[in-house]
C-alpha cells in the first residue's frame, strides 16, 4: 500500500514562510538571477548564524535557507530585506515569481525583456491589484521566465515563457508544443499578462481551481498571434567549467552551498561582483579567472560524478522522508554512468526531480516498517523494477541500477 504523503499547496517566500521538519524555510528570488558578492556574504552570515549552514539553490533558480527557528524568523527576514535582498513590501514578495536566464549581459536584449516582465508582474499580478479587480491572488506555484535565445531552460516548464526570438520576441504556454510570435517587448510582455490575468479569472470558478496554467488549457486562452511550431532542438544544461564571454560556472554537489565555503568565495571577490544563479545547481561567476575553489565543497569539472544524481532533502530534515536522501544520492553517484542522471527521493513524492533524470530511487515503507527503496525509470516512478531493504549496501544498490540500462 502507498505510503500517504502530504503535498503543499505553496511555494515559500521570505513573506511567507514553510515550515519544515527542521524548522522554517525562507525563500531570496534573485532579480534577473544576479546577487552581489557582497549579498551572498549576507546570506552566507545569517546561514551560519541563524539557519542551517547549507543553502539550497532550486530547481529554478532561488535560493533558500532552511532550519530557521520561529523565534528568529522576522529578525532573518529583516536582515535579508535590509541587503536588498527580498522586497520590503510583503505584496510585492508574494507576487509571481520571474525567473531568468544567467545568460545575458548587462542592458542586452534579454536583459531588458526581464527588466520589463518583472515590473509588469510587480504593477499588474501583486496580490492587491488582483484584489483590486475582484481577483483572488495568483497560485505561488504559477511562474514566468525569461529564456535565452538557445532555450536552455524550456525543460523548467514555467507558466508562461519569454525570450528574444530571431528579429521579434516569443512566448510559449506552460508544456505547449508551439509558441507565438511578437514584433516588440512590450507586445510579448502585455500577452503575457493578458494570459496570467485570463487565468485568474478562468480560475475562480472552479471547483478545483488548478494551481498551473496546463491544468486550464482545455479551457482555451485569450487570442494570440498563430502558433508556430518549435524549430530548433532546446539546448541542453551548462556543465561547470568557463563559459566564454560569461565567466565561469562552478557547481554546488546537489544544489546545497557550505555556507563558509561560500562565505570565503564572496570575501575574495569585489563587494559588486556579480554571482549568477543558475537553474542547473551551479553558480555563474563573472570575469575570466575564479579563485581557488575547494573541490569538497565545489564542482569545477564537467566530468565530475557528483553532477549525476540530484535528491530532495530527505530524512531526518523531512517528516515524510523514509531514508536520507541526499547521503544515499552521494554515495550512488559513481554507479552512475556518464551523460545519464538519477534522482532519489526520500518518499513518493519526487521532490526537487530533476528533469533529466533517467531513473529515480524511491524510498517507502514496508509493511513490517522497515524502509524500502523502489529503483524505477524517471518516467514511470510508480513501477519499480527492483525493491530492496534500504538497510542494503549502495553497492548492492548499484548492481541492480544497470538493469535499467542507465
């Protein structure tokens, strides 16, 4: 019998908290995925001092700190809003979230569509101003994102999408096979809004009313240019390593930041210096030369095995989670063969899956109650091709894994 599992219905801010088996978690969207060195010393201070000293870095390109004690809660959430790093205006914090590719320079193009997505969402899809017009407040979990040109993060499956298209701008709706086409900035961006607004309203009278844009697709959508087909191949995740005319991109093992480690990376760049936020569990450093990294805490090579598993927090920080998750992850990652990727998941839930994940490991509970762990194919989780005792030795855990021709 399935284990039962609770899902959340909301994504945390720092506004709006979640609390966790280990206490609160307190969400910093960046502003077009850029922080400051001098903000991550912050994050990385009150990390050491106030939270647990790991930060994740999300699926989608947030950064978290998680462990909070209630009683320092607002005190953490002042400190984050006086770095700038959170808004001070709680309505603007609970609006949705824009996230954006790292790949940019300052002032492009891209850099611009985000500019002017992110305010529109502030001005227009604020909790207020939809209340204004009769609305409820959009879904935490609904999104947008600003792409690049080579579609690096379509896999994210966002709401709605925007970027700079060959001599116009697109946007695609949450899964779609298509996109639409517009001349200008501003036509792509008032689509957008046209829809997020449709959606809310469309929303509102249903019974179960759908927290993502895909659960009212059959329900049509506002009028838009025709579609057009995908033409090109969407590029896929940057691996760590230098990125010409970016800078250098070094990788966080499972998306989890030692926080000294990342304070004495901050404290050896200017105060100014930008550290991009990727959404592939990396970090994009600006200029040609990185400081010295320390490989424990680090991932530097493309061929590092680390980069091969992903896993949700997992017991004892989750109530829910069987096993711990991200101990099982690290210690398979070498069992995992090149160019493929697995995930484990501390419950059923699948948590943080990775969407280039070819198999998953899913920790149960038996019916004596002993942990169970169920290896699976990314794509049909609830099927399991092995099932053994979670009290097994990874390398009898990684035999089993090649029947799944990782």
């Amino acid at each position: 019998m399935a284990d039962p599992i609770q899902v959340q219905g909301w994504c945390p801010t720092a506004w709006q908290p979640m609390r966790a088996q280990d206490g609160w978690i307190l969400r910093v969207r960046p502003h077009c995925a850029a922080i400051s060195a001098a903000q991550w010393r912050v994050l990385a201070q009150l990390a050491l001092a106030h939270a647990h000293p790991a930060i994740e870095l999300t699926r989608l390109g947030n950064v978290q700190l998680r462990g909070v004690d209630e009683a320092q809660v607002h005190a953490l959430r002042r400190h984050l809003i006086e770095a700038a790093l959170v808004p001070a205006d709680a309505d603007a914090d609970l609006a949705p979230a824009v996230h954006c590719t790292p790949l940019y320079q300052a002032g492009d193009a891209t850099h611009a569509l985000a500019r002017q997505l992110s305010a529109a969402v502030l001005a227009c899809l604020n909790p207020q101003a939809l209340a204004r017009q009769g609305l409820a407040a959009l879904p935490s979990k609904f999104g947008l994102l600003v792409d690049d040109p080579a579609r690096r993060m379509r896999a994210i499956g966002a709401d709605l999408q925007l970027w700079v298209a060959d001599g116009g701008y697109g946007l695609a709706l949450a899964d779609a096979a298509h996109w639409h086409g517009f001349a200008s900035a501003d036509a792509a961006v008032d689509a957008a809004m046209g829809i997020a607004l449709w959606f809310a309203r469309e929303r509102a009278g249903l019974a179960h009313a759908p927290t993502r844009l895909r659960g009212l697709r059959a329900h049509g959508a506002p009028p838009l240019p025709p579609a057009q087909p995908w033409s090109i191949r969407p590029a896929g995740p940057l691996a760590p390593g230098p990125l010409p005319g970016h800078g250098t991109l070094i990788g966080a093992p499972l998306g989890r930041i030692d926080a000294a480690a990342l304070l004495a990376l901050a404290t050896q760049l200017s105060p100014a210096a930008e550290i991009r936020v990727t959404p592939w569990r990396s970090l994009l450093l600006e200029g040609e030369a990185p400081p010295a990294l320390d490989a424990v805490h680090w991932i530097t090579e493309p061929a590092d095995a680390r980069l091969r598993v992903s896993a949700c927090t997992g017991a004892p920080r989750c109530a829910q989670g069987h096993v711990p998750a991200q101990t099982l992850a690290l210690a398979l990652a070498g069992a995992v063969p090149p160019h493929r990727h697995l995930h484990v998941s501390g419950c059923a839930k699948c948590c943080a899956l990775s969407a280039d994940a070819a198999a998953v490991v899913v920790a149960s509970r038996g019916a004596t109650g002993q942990p169970l762990l169920d290896i699976c194919r990314a794509h049909a989780p609830g099927t399991p091709i092995h099932s053994l005792a979670a009290t097994e030795a990874p390398a009898q855990i990684t035999r089993r894994l090649h029947d799944l021709y990782l």
